[in-house]
C-alpha cells in the first residue's frame, strides 16, 4: 500500500499537465518504471535480485534459470588480462 499511495502523490506533483518544466517529465518517467516494476511480484524479485528496473528486465528470467553458459576462466580472462593457468610472476612460497 505504501508503494501506492507514494506512487499517486509523486505522480500527481510530476504529472506533465501539472508541473511543465523538462524535469517533471523525466521524473514522472521514472516514477512509472518504478511503480511498474515495484508493483509486479515478478519484476519486484529481479529487481531485489539484480537491481534492474522493468525496462531492463525484458530479457531476464525470473526464476534464473536461463542464464545461458558461464565459466569462471572466462571471467578471470576478462576481468585480468591473463589466462587463468598462467602462474608467471605468481610466488606460493
């Protein structure tokens, strides 16, 4: 209920026949895309998830089960510059 009734005051100030400035319109933008996403079980639990907003979410799986393929080697690679295996310049001792 909160996420209503926060939703109809924001809306009302930044609604663009009320408030004409550029600003108000953008704001109400994003006041939508947060009522849609917050107000929607399932957008609400990706966003808890990930952070996305609805607009972000048109891809995702709710449930993740659908990530596709991912390998740790290939983000050490990404994220490092060097193959996983290489151990030059690396001391155990």
């Amino acid at each position: 209920m909160e996420i209503k009734q926060a939703y109809i005051k924001l809306a009302k100030q930044y609604h663009p026949d009320v408030n004409r400035t550029e600003e108000a319109a953008e704001m109400f933008s994003k006041i939508n895309e947060a009522h849609e996403t917050l107000s929607d079980a399932k957008k609400r639990k990706i966003y808890d998830r990930l952070g996305m907003s609805s607009n972000e979410q048109q891809n995702v799986d709710p449930e993740f089960k659908n990530m596709g393929s991912f390998s740790w080697s290939d983000l050490w690679t990404t994220n490092t510059g060097e193959d996983e295996e290489s151990e030059e310049g690396v001391d155990y001792d």
